[in-house]
C-alpha cells in the first residue's frame, strides 16, 4: 500500500493516518491472515492424501508378496491360489481407483492454491500501480473493482492490460485513456488539486461546496442529494474518495 503525501492540512494528514490508512491496513491484515490459515488447511490436507496414497500402495504391495508366497509353497488354507489372484485383481483395482481420486484431488487444491497465489499478487502489483501519484487515481482499489478484469501479470509476472484480440496495453497507457473519458474524470484528483478532504467549487466549476466528504463515515444525505443536483462532477469524485 502507498500512502498518501499530498495533505492540504495537519488535521487532513491526522483525519487520513487515523482512517483510511488505519481501515485499508486492518483490511489487508484480516486477508493475509485468512490466505495463511487456508494456505496451511491445503498444505495439511495435502500431506493426508499422499499417506493414505503411500498405505494403499503398501497394502498392494503386501497383498502381492502374500500371493507369490502361496504359489510358492502351494498353500491352500481357506483360499485357493486362484481366488487369492482374483482377490488380488479386485483389490488392486480399486486402490487404483482411490490412489487415482485422490492424486487428482491434491492436483485440483494445488492449482486452486496458485490460483489464489496469483490473485492475490495481481491485486497487490495493480494497487501499487494505481497508488502512484503521477496516474493520480483518487481511490486504487474502487478503480480496481471497477476496471480490474482489464489487470493481468505475464509469464515474467509484470502487470498489463488485456484489451483482448491479443491487444495489450501499460497500465500508464491504460491510466492515461481513461482520465481523458469524461465519464471516468470523477476516478481522478483534478489537475492541481488535491482530490481528497475538503473540496471547494473551484476544483470542479459551478456548484459550490466546501466542507468534509459528505460520503465518508455515517455519511450527509442532505449534502450528497445537494450535491448531485448541483455539481454532478464534484459529486461522483467525492463519492469515488469515499470508495462508494
């Protein structure tokens, strides 16, 4: 996670290390925690399977010596050479089976596990990405969810941009497009600007408003439904800092 360095104020610097900061630092620490205690139920349940796999193939093994020891020494007992081979073929056959499920249940959690891997790098490569202040994303991860299918990582696991049809794009290039797109112009701090805390008309034109995101905490309906009315821009901007 980068942090923010561009505080109009002391107080707007104490109100952000004290919040969000705080907030996207617990949230990222609950995850991590959540990833690490799946990764080991894998891991654990992994070992499991290849020990049952390891006795099944021991008790074939050991079902095998027991058959060429009764051909060996012509013991009939209760069981004839014959039907200790056919006993020996179904046994054998369904471990077999068994082994073969439970190999490929291990493979299937084992690529579930990369997968998970993956996904969780391609999130923290594309937030590192958008926090840098010359793309001046205003919220990384409500841009994320709003545009993160587009984010993928190569073989060489560097981030870029699937536009499909084999099309490809930098995340700087992909960043910049969008900021001209007046439709996305609220995902970023207007130019000169600070885009965050306490927000004056002149940042966005007409429709003046100064004072704290009416989004954030239990959030100003009041002020949201005034601010959509009149100043539409500076509405969806302040509603994409608060990751609304």
């Amino acid at each position: 996670m980068q942090l923010r360095a561009d505080f109009t104020s002391l107080d707007d610097a104490i109100a952000y290390l004290s919040g969000d900061a705080q907030a996207e630092v617990n949230r990222l620490t609950t995850a991590t925690e959540a990833f690490d205690a799946e990764k080991r139920r894998i891991l654990a349940n992994r070992d499991e399977l290849l020990n049952e796999a390891k006795t099944a193939k021991d008790r074939a093994r050991q079902l095998e010596t027991d058959l060429e020891a009764a051909k060996v020494t012509g013991t009939t007992a209760t069981t004839s050479a014959g039907d200790l081979e056919a006993k020996f073929a179904q046994v054998r056959k369904e471990l077999e089976a068994d082994y073969t499920t439970k190999i490929e249940a291990v493979k299937a959690e084992r690529e579930a596990e990369a997968a998970a891997n993956k996904a969780a790098q391609l999130r923290a490569n594309a937030i590192a990405e958008l926090s840098k202040p010359e793309y001046g994303v205003i919220n990384p991860d409500h841009f994320l969810r709003l545009h993160g299918d587009r984010f993928t990582l190569d073989e060489q696991g560097s981030l870029f941009i699937d536009l499909g049809d084999f099309n490809r794009q930098t995340p700087a290039q992909f960043v910049q497009d969008l900021a001209q797109r007046p439709s996305e112009a609220y995902l970023f701090k207007p130019k000169g600007g600070s885009g965050s805390g306490s927000t004056g008309a002149g940042n966005t034109g007409g429709g003046g408003f100064s004072g704290p995101n009416p989004f954030k905490g239990a959030g100003n309906l009041t002020e949201q439904m005034k601010l959509f009315k009149t100043n539409k821009p500076l509405y969806d901007r302040l509603k994409a800092e608060a990751g609304k």
